[in-house]
C-alpha cells in the first residue's frame, strides 16, 4: 500500500480549480509555483482583461508584446505576453512562462527590481509553462486603468511611487 501524498492531492484540486474557472489568480499562482513541481497550467485566453490594448496598433497575425504589468489584477501574474491578432479586435495568446528571470541590469533597472520583489513574494518555486486556451475579444478602453495606484496591493509596492 502507497502511503497519500498530501502534496499531490492538493496540486491536483488547485489544478482542477485553475483549470475550472480558467483564471490564474496571483495567488494561485503563486502556490502553483511552489507546489506544481513546474507542472504546466492551461487558462482561458478570454479571461485576461486586455481592454487597455488597442487593437488597431496590432498587425494582423503579427506576434506583438503586450506589457500587462499593473493593469488590472492578472498583470502581476503574467507581466508581459505576446498576443497575435486574428481578426477585428480578437488576439491569441502565446504560451507564457511563469518565472523570475533577470535581465540588463543596465536596460531594465527597474523591470529587474520588480522581479526581485515578485521573487520575494513568491519563494522558492519551479517555472512552469502557462497555455492560453482560446481567443481573446477585445474591448478597448483607454480610460480603464487611469489610476496607477488601483491595483497594487499596497501603495509600498507600486513601482511608479
């Protein structure tokens, strides 16, 4: 008789429940990165709020990166993605990675201290893929995100202050 791994039947229901309603909160992505053993995770493309991009700057089936990093709640959770535009305001999502890479201290100072603070919070995790299932609709809103501040969890960790 094998002994039950807690672990795993908790990594299996937090799946369940990302894979159920098709969102990846900060949170459940950050207990997915310490307990998913770098599992990947699908999601609905449809559930990430892109009312902020603009679709007519998109190139028709054109790979564009879009910083999603403080606008809205999922922009601590995927920071920046790679969308495709298929049609009059749809997009696909590349796959992403869930990670805390560095770069050029020299280019991106302050992305980097932002990694540093997203390590901070996360831990000692593994990377693991995120698959994007579907299309995205967009609805354009310049207005959406106006205010900074809204977002953050606290004002200490607004990079903008």
């Amino acid at each position: 008789m094998h002994p039950i791994n807690p672990n795993k039947i908790m990594r299996q229901k937090l799946k369940k429940a990302i894979e159920a309603d098709g969102m990846l909160t900060l949170e459940e992505a950050k207990l997915w990165y310490n307990m998913g053993d770098g599992t990947p995770i699908t999601v609905d493309a449809d559930k990430i709020d892109l009312s902020f991009v603009n679709v007519s700057d998109l190139k028709m089936n054109d790979p564009e990166p879009i910083q999603t990093f403080g606008k809205g709640p999922q922009g601590f959770v995927y920071g920046g993605i790679i969308v495709k535009r298929i049609g009059s305001n749809q997009v696909t999502i590349a796959n992403d990675e869930y990670n805390f890479e560095m770069h050029s201290w020299l280019e991106k100072p302050v992305r980097n201290v932002e990694t540093l603070i997203g390590r901070a919070y996360n831990g000692r995790g593994k990377t693991f893929d995120i698959h994007f299932r579907g299309v995205n609709t967009i609805h354009y809103d310049p207005y959406r995100y106006m205010n900074p501040y809204q977002y953050y969890p606290s004002p200490y960790f607004c990079p903008l202050r």
